[in-house]
C-alpha cells in the first residue's frame, strides 16, 4: 500500500484540499447522478421521530425524504454543491437545505443534534486529513450519546478497480484514491480505515453492503452505526 509522501508543497496541499470538495465535479453531475446506499431503518426505530437528525453530504435529498415517509419531522440537509442543493429544493421545496461554505464547518451549535447521516461522503472526501476533520466536526455538533450512520465503500477486489487503484496510489499517496472516467476523484476503503477513523466514538452495529455506484457498477459497502462518547 503506497504511503502519503512525508513532505509535501503548498502547491500539493491546496491541490489535496481541492479534492476534498470538488464543487465544480458535483455541481455539473447534480442533475443526472442518482445516490443508491440503503438506508437500514431497523437502526433508528428507537430514535424520537421529533430528533434533530442532519443529513451531511444530503445531496438532492434522497435520504432525507425516506426519512419523512418515516414520520422523522426534523431533518435537515448541507452539502458543498449548490448544484446538488438546487436540485433538493427543486425536488422537496418544504425541506430545509444549506450550501457549506467553509466545509466541513458547520452552523450548528455544539451538541445539537441527535442523529449524523454520512452517505457515501467519505468516498468523495480522497484525503485522511480532510475525513478527520470532518468527522470531529460531525463529533461537536452530535449530543453526547447521538449517532452517527455511517454508509460508504470498500476496497474492492476485481480487476478494474484493483488495476485503478495501482495505477493512481501514486499521484494521490494512497492506496484506494482514484479518478472516475467523468471526471471525479473517489476513494475506497479498507475496513480498518472506518475503526481507525471512528476511534473516539463507540460501536454499536455494523451491516455490509452491495450497492450500485452513482456511475453504475456495483459495488461493496459498509454501514456503521456509532455513537458519541460523553468525553469525545
């Protein structure tokens, strides 16, 4: 597994931090991507249906309308692309959405919500930095004892994606990173990232996945449930 070069240029990190958003990509794919990753609602049947739940990454806002059809009253949804928020707008004009301006800042006070939805986020997120970040972001809005949920994508172990990994884990130092024929930079990931990288929250369940891609192919996955600690 290629390692992260230990010293790099200004120029490379603002390249990295680019990555960690790529705006311009989601909001030029806003109107045609359709999102796949269950959700497993046996996971929030003990959750009040008046939770503050936040959707990060909500996209055009799949996953929060199955969570209304669920009785769930109080959603809300961010996302780094105006395109993609536009369109939940569009689609669900009675919903809440915002734009992030400064991910993964966000304007919620600290220990506000309940419940974190992180949908295939982390897979559009190519850094570890950025994902560290985020997730403690995600750790001082939660209320002690709130959940995060968890669902993205595993390293895979065909050919295609074996030969993408190998050929861009030295451009992007990190085994997994690779670009997208339309133009994306994904990453997938080996289990122990998600416990490495979920380390001050505690486990509560964990359920694989297949799912199809946003560009069609089917894939692994993971879904982790998890809550904050008292001390995260």
């Amino acid at each position: 597994m290629a390692a992260r070069p230990l010293f790099q240029s200004t120029m490379e990190v603002s390249a990295m931090s680019d990555l960690d958003s790529q705006t311009a990509y989601w909001d030029a794919a806003a109107p045609t991507k359709t999102f796949t990753h269950p959700l497993h609602m046996p996971w929030l049947d003990g959750v009040d249906r008046h939770a503050a739940i936040l959707d990060y990454g909500c996209g055009y806002g799949r996953t929060m309308q199955a969570l209304e059809q669920q009785g769930f009253t109080n959603l809300s949804g961010v996302d780094t692309s105006p395109g993609m928020i536009s369109r939940g707008r569009t689609l669900h004009p009675t919903m809440r959405f915002a734009v992030l301006d400064a991910p993964p800042m966000l304007a919620h006070p600290d220990a506000s919500i309940d419940v974190v939805l992180l949908f295939a986020v982390l897979t559009c997120i190519p850094g570890n930095d950025a994902q560290r970040r985020l997730v403690g972001e995600l750790s001082r809005v939660l209320k002690p004892g709130g959940m995060l949920y968890l669902s993205d994508l595993l390293l895979q172990d065909d050919e295609r994606n074996r030969d993408r990994y190998a050929r861009f884990a030295e451009r992007y130092g990190t085994y997994g990173v690779f670009e997208t024929g339309d133009g994306a930079v994904c990453r997938h990931h080996p289990s122990d990232w998600f416990t490495s990288l979920l380390a001050d929250f505690e486990s509560a369940d964990t359920r694989r996945i297949t799912v199809a891609t946003m560009n069609g192919h089917e894939s692994q996955g993971i879904q982790i449930l998890a809550r904050r600690g008292h001390l995260c």
